[in-house]
C-alpha cells in the first residue's frame, strides 16, 4: 500500500508522499489549535491521504529542545523533573515525551504539543508519532563509531552531540537562526573539547553543508579539523 508521512515543525503540518519525497498538496499553518482546525486537519487526511488508497507510515515532528541523558542516570518516572533541571519550566500547552537512543544506551527527553499528541493519539492509534531528532541520531550512529562531535541540523534548530571514550560526553539542542549560528556554536563546543585533531561529523541539507563547508575552509581555526558532510534523506530512510 502506498504511504504518507505527516511532518510538523510547530508551525505547519506537511503531507509528503513515500515514492517521491514530495508534497502531497500545500502545509497546513496552524497558529492555534481548535475544533475548527482538528475539523480541517481531518479532512485534508481524509481526502489526500485516506481516500487516496495511502496509508500513514508515520508522524515525524520537529521538537525545539531536548535533553539526551545515559539510561543509567534516567528515571523515566522523574521525566518532567529532569526536563526542569535544564529548562526551569515546561513551555504551555506541551508535555513532556521520550524515546529511547538504543545504540548509545540513552533516552531523548523533550516537550511536544498537547494537541499535537492527543489528535494523533487518538486518531491514529496505530501510526508512530516520532521526534526527527532521535530519527536523525539514530541514522547518524547506526553504521559509524562515536566520533568525537556530531551536528544535526534541521529547520529551525541543530543538535550538536559530543563523545569522549565512545561515551555520550554532552547533547544540546539549540534553535538559530543563520549558519553563522551553527559555526559560532562550533568553535566554542572546540574549545571546551580541547582535542588535538577531533572527527566532526555533520548532517543537513546540501545548500547548509555548503555553506558551513566554505566557512570550515576559510578559518583557520576551523579548517584544520577533519569533517564527515552527511547529507539529508529521504524522511522515509528514517523510519526504522
């Protein structure tokens, strides 16, 4: 049967078909959830997707923190608390989810949209609702060792993970705004890390590998390090 991902980023949902990577019709801009939009969401499933012989394979979504923590310091019956040790308090009209990073024995803590979780909870009981950050680190890590630094970017934000000893050492995941940004972010998780010839890897679209590429070999405190350029794919690819 031909499948559909659903994408959100926290302000539209996308339709993307699984044999093209395109978009099934325009987003959805959701400024503000309510009866009327649950009505128009449903619809639009309805008629591009449903009636359309498709099925879900999935709704990825695009969360703007998150916390990576080793599972032999996690307490999943603690989750909201960890949360606030790192952010102070949980945004409004969120909650508070996890999944599990397996390959580096680590749970992913982050917020999601209420509404966002329970229209989907509830009416797609079957279709996995997944973080795109713990798809994208799972992807990264499946077929490579643990380098020392590892940059996600994704639409509005970029998770730069750090390991020492094959050990997760530090996550964050940070919003920006320019690919200057990122490099700033960079050069100072470098410094932290005071290591001689460190191995960075970094995941994205191929117009910001580019750019980030051309500054790295510009600088001469960037351009003596080595980089692994992994390029985006196919948001199907991620779905274990």
């Amino acid at each position: 049967m031909p499948k559909a991902i659903l994408f959100y980023d926290e302000k539209k949902i996308f339709f993307f078909d699984n044999k093209t990577n395109q978009p099934l019709i325009e987003p959805l801009q959701i400024d503000s959830f309510n009866k009327f939009v649950s009505g128009r969401l449903s619809n639009l499933i309805q008629s591009n997707v449903i009636d359309k012989g498709m099925e879900i394979a999935a709704v990825i979504f695009d969360s703007r923190d998150g916390l990576l923590l080793p599972n032999e310091l996690y307490n999943p019956e603690k989750r909201e608390e960890f949360y606030k040790l790192n952010y102070s308090l949980i945004p409004p009209g969120k909650i508070i989810k996890e999944q599990q990073i397996s390959t580096i024995n680590a749970t992913l803590i982050y917020s999601c949209k209420q509404w966002f979780h329970d229209f989907f909870s509830d009416n797609f009981k079957d279709t996995p609702i997944l973080n795109s950050s713990s798809l994208y680190l799972k992807k990264c890590l499946s077929d490579r060792d643990f380098k020392d630094l590892h940059i996600i970017i994704k639409r509005d934000t970029f998770d730069i993970i750090k390991f020492k000893n094959n050990a997760l050492l530090s996550y964050n995941s940070i919003e920006y705004t320019s690919t200057n940004d990122i490099i700033y972010f960079l050069i100072g998780h470098l410094e932290k890390m005071k290591l001689e010839k460190p191995e960075i890897h970094i995941t994205g679209n191929t117009v910001k590998l580019k750019e980030i590429e051309t500054i790295t070999n510009r600088m001469d405190s960037l351009k003596k390090y080595s980089y692994r350029y992994h390029a985006d794919t196919n948001l199907f690819d991620l779905i274990p």
